[in-house]
C-alpha cells in the first residue's frame, strides 16, 4: 500500500516538473517565432536565421525535459505506449520554419477572443500572435477575472488554460457552461500536459476543443477558427429558422384565410408545393353568390355594405375551412372555393356538398347579427360542379394565388345562377361521387348559356353519414289576395336591367314569396324586375315555376331583393287575414 503512495506522489511531481519546464521553453519557442514573422515583416531577414537557431535550441532542449522528467521515464518503448499528442504534434526544426511563415498578418479573421492563462508571458504571447492573426484579445489572469469579463463582455471565444492557481481551468468551464450553451460561447481549452486526462475530462464538461502547449500556432489558429466558423454557422442556421418561421407566420396568416390548418401545414412541410406550376386534378368546385345584393347594396353607406360583406363572407370562410376547402378568391359577394386541392382525398365532393348545406345554415346566426345591427336580412345561393381543372399558383412572381381553372368552375358558376336563396345545386357529377349519402329533392334539365347540351341540376335536400346535415324545405304560406296588387316587370338579361314592358298582379303573397298572373309567358328560372304601379322603388324576384301567359297557372317568385311598397302590401295582406 506505501510503495503504491510513493508511486503515485512521484507520478504527480513528474508532472508538475514536466509543467514547469515545458512552460518557459514554449514561451522562447513562441517568442522566437513571433520575431521572425515581425522580422519578414520589416525587411529584416538577417535577422531569421538566428532566430530559427534560438528556436531550434529550445525545441532540442524540450524534448531532452520531456524525456528526463515524463512520468514513463525509463521505461521500455513498449511499456511507454505511444507518443503523446504534445510530442506528435510538436513540429521539428524543419517544420518549424514552415509554422513560422505559415501565419501572417492580414489573414482573414475576426472576432473578439478572452484569453485565460495565469502566466503573463503566455498571456502576452497569445495576445500578441492572435492580435497579429486579426483577432480582438482581451487577457485575464485568473477564473474570476475571465468570469466578470464574459459577464461584461461580448465574446465570441475562450481560450482557457487548464492549470491554473486558485480557480482551475475546468472549473472556469462549469462556471460558463452554467450560463453559454457550447454553441453560444465556444471554449478551447489549453493543456500543457501530454496526457489525456485533463484534455478528456474538459470534453466531458462541455469543451469545444483543445490545444497543447508549447503552441504550434497554426494549429492553435486552425483550431480558434474552425470553431468561430462553427458558432458563425450556428448563428446562420439561427437567423434562417428565425426567417423561415417569421416566413412560415407570414403564409399561415395570409393563405390561411383561405385553407384550413392542415392544408397549410402540408403546404410548408413541402416547400415544392408554393412553386408556380399547375396539375390537373379532379375537384368539386363550389361558388355562392347572395341573391339581390347589388341592389340591396344601393339602399346601405358604405361602412355598412363593408359591415355586411365581412360579417358574411368570414362565417363562410370559416365553414369552408372546417370542411377542408380552398378558397379561390371572393368575387364581391360571391365566394368560390374547391375541394380536392392542394389536398385530395375520396370524400371531396361529398365535404363540398356538406360545406354548402352548413353555410346555409350558418346564415341564420348571420341574419340575427345583421338584424341587431339594423342591416337588412340576406339569402345565398350555392352551386356545386365537380370535374377536371387545373390547379397550382397562378399569376406572376410578385403576385400569385393558388387557384383553379377549367370547365367546371364555370360550370359551377352557371349551376348557382340558378339557385334560390336558400338552395344548394349540384351537377351529374357531384350527385353520382356523393349517392350514398346526399338527398335531393328536385331534378331540373337546363340549358346554360356557353353549352352545347343541357345539363341536368339537382336541389340537395340533406346528407347522411358522418356529416348528418338537412336543409329546411318548409315554404311559407303564401295568402290569397283578396284584392291583387297591379306590377309592371319585365325580364333580366344578364346583368343588363330589365324593362318594365308586361303587365300583371300578385295574387298571393308572403314573406319571402309570391304569385304572378301575367297576360304574358314568364321563363322558369328567369329573373324578374318588377315594380307595384302607383309606388316607388322596384324589387326582384327569381321565377320557381313558370307560366304559358294569361291561360296558365300563375307563376311562383321568390323575392331576390324586396321594396318598401312590397313590405306595406304584405303588412296589409297580413291584417286582412287576422280580421277575416
């Protein structure tokens, strides 16, 4: 046991000498190679080879103290293991010239450095070189020193030596470790000791890298920079997350007006997907327009047509997205959307029949808002196409949007010119890529303007399944007159105003409805102006079922947009049936 003591205590001292002479010997290897470089520097170069030979003294002189003293000494090549990293990467005299030119001034490096060492001559030493190599160096003789300056300071690197009085190296390295991540504040460790047990230790305790002393300065400087290189590196991957977060807000605020959540997660999980390009894809497009709301429009101040448009065109959107579609764009106050792009799947058509049948109950919460607020009560239509287009970013670089074009989506638009308020349409198509769960009630043959062929539109009445939705198909009862109200009307074409040429009167009456006996044919689907004679203010109406003219039945309207004279003469309908 007292024989393993004194080998220990002796195995110990060996190390401290070794310390203690390798220390001067590295600072005159230094300080010779620093004056050579200054020496070229100034022209001086009788000066070198002197200064080479000074050099070459003390590199034989260390390798004589580290034979003498080195804990193995004495022992077998074998028994000594292999050479330590301090004699291997020390280089030899004819290495030594290359190291002396190998670093000159005006090399490309920045940053400001903290030197840690308790000897002054090392701390000079390295201050200078690295000064030299265009580093900013700040030196501290101790731990605490070096701890206050990182509090104070901005520092980009430590060089901290490993042995030192007082506060060692490694627990300097606790210290900063408690506070800057090794990404944040990298820290190379200086050792002057051959073993790999102080070097490993600080690898554990969060070290960068190390250096060994006596310093090859090239490698020291090798190793500074490539760890500034690894922090400037860390610092741009920072900066570019930073972009692409505040990019990847940016897109959720902005396309997510538009497309639900996960849409928009899937757009940024894959970047391909915001590139302007287009693919064909099987869609169900889906376009809603409020029935009137031009002329509606002409009776309301602007902040109130705003008011309206925003109240309503938001609790759509809201509905779109929670059934997985993408907005197109908003066409005044239509809205045209689709389902199946970006993001396809097998229920498309069935979630834009589903969307359309929960927007039209959505108007009831708008309608009660519209009513608080004193705006008047609006209807919807909503026509649904399913087919081919092409879907992708369309526009320019500066300007793009993420849209649909093809047959369908004018398809879609001719199916919703003839919807009621109220109604949802749908092609062929749709109805056969949703039959197993879509109800409709009523079948109409149609020939649209722009096609070759009629097409067939069905009124959707409800959709089963996990959806579960039903519209109301209640009607309002309409009163018999007993005495008509006399209108003139005539019929829309286009968008153009219709004149007021025919002749008829209102029949019966109701809220939302009416009935037209005219000496003239009135076209199903038409669209009607027409005014009560004798008032002002005209109002429109959509024709749900036609007539041949004076031998026919009369035709049924419902109201687009309504007038102060109509609301009196169904207030007067009303009072005459409570007093009967």
């Amino acid at each position: 046991m007292k024989e393993t003591q004194i080998s220990g205590e002796a195995h110990t001292t060996m190390r401290h000498l070794l310390h203690e002479m390798r220390t001067p010997l590295g600072q005159i290897m230094g300080y010779s190679e620093m004056l050579q470089e200054e020496a070229q520097d100034r022209g001086q170069e009788d000066l070198v080879p002197d200064l080479k030979k000074i050099e070459s003294a003390a590199r034989h002189l260390l390798r004589y103290v580290e034979d003498l003293f080195s804990p193995n000494a004495g022992a077998p090549a074998s028994a000594a293991g292999p050479a330590t990293e301090a004699s291997t990467a020390r280089p030899t005299e004819g290495e030594g010239e290359v190291a002396a030119v190998a670093v000159r001034p005006g090399a490309p490096a920045s940053g400001s450095l903290l030197v840690v060492d308790d000897e002054p001559l090392n701390r000079d030493l390295l201050t200078r070189r690295l000064e030299r190599a265009g580093y900013r160096v700040t030196p501290a003789e101790d731990g605490p020193t070096a701890l206050r300056a990182i509090g104070e300071g901005d520092y980009d690197l430590v060089l901290l030596d490993v042995l030192m009085p007082g506060m060692s190296g490694l627990e300097v390295l606790d210290a900063i470790r408690r506070l800057h991540s090794a990404s944040d504040l990298p820290v190379v460790m200086a050792t002057a000791l051959g073993g790999s047990e102080d070097t490993v230790e600080a690898l554990k305790r969060g070290a960068n890298d190390y250096v060994t002393k006596p310093f090859d300065f090239p490698v020291v400087l090798a190793r500074v920079e490539t760890q500034l290189g690894l922090k400037r590196a860390a610092r741009e991957i920072a900066a570019l997350a930073q972009e692409l977060e505040i990019r990847n807000a940016f897109i959720r605020r902005i396309f997510g007006r538009y497309v639900s959540e996960e849409v928009v997660s899937s757009l940024l999980e894959n970047p391909e997907g915001l590139e302007i390009r287009g693919e064909k894809r099987r869609v169900s497009i889906l376009m809603s327009d409020l029935r009137g709301f031009s002329s509606l429009s002409e009776a309301l101040s602007p902040p109130q047509v705003v008011s309206l448009l925003n109240d309503y065109l938001g609790s759509m959107s809201e509905v779109i997205q929670r059934y997985g579609g993408t907005i197109d764009e908003f066409i005044g106050d239509a809205v045209l959307a689709f389902f199946g792009a970006p993001l396809s799947g097998e229920d498309d058509a069935e979630r834009a029949v589903a969307a359309a049948i929960a927007m039209q109950l959505a108007m009831v919460q708008v309608n009660e808002r519209n009513r608080r607020t004193g705006l008047p009560e609006i209807e919807m239509g909503i026509g649904i196409a399913t087919g081919d287009v092409i879907v992708g970013n369309i526009g320019s670089e500066k300007r793009t949007k993420y849209g649909a074009v093809g047959s369908s989506v004018n398809l879609a638009s001719r199916i919703e010119s003839y919807t009621l308020g109220g109604e949802v349409l749908i092609s062929d198509a749709t109805l056969e890529a949703t039959r197993a769960s879509v109800r409709t009630s009523r079948t109409r043959e149609v020939h649209p303007k722009g096609l070759a062929a009629p097409i067939r539109i069905h009124r959707v009445s409800a959709i089963g399944g996990r959806h579960d939705l039903q519209l109301s198909d209640r009607e309002a009862e309409l009163i018999d007159l007993a005495q008509e109200i006399p209108v003139r009307f005539g019929v829309l074409e286009g968008k153009h105003v219709a004149e007021l040429t025919s002749w008829g009167a209102i029949c019966a009456l109701a809220r939302g409805s009416a009935r037209l006996r005219s000496r003239e044919p009135v076209p199903e689907l038409g669209e009607l102006r027409l005014e009560i004679i004798g008032s002002d203010g005209a109002f429109y109406a959509k024709v749900v079922t036609g007539s041949d003219g004076e031998a026919g039945e009369p035709s049924l309207l419902r109201f687009t947009t309504r007038s102060p004279a109509l609301d009196q003469a169904f207030e007067r309908a009303l009072k005459q049936v409570r007093q009967a």
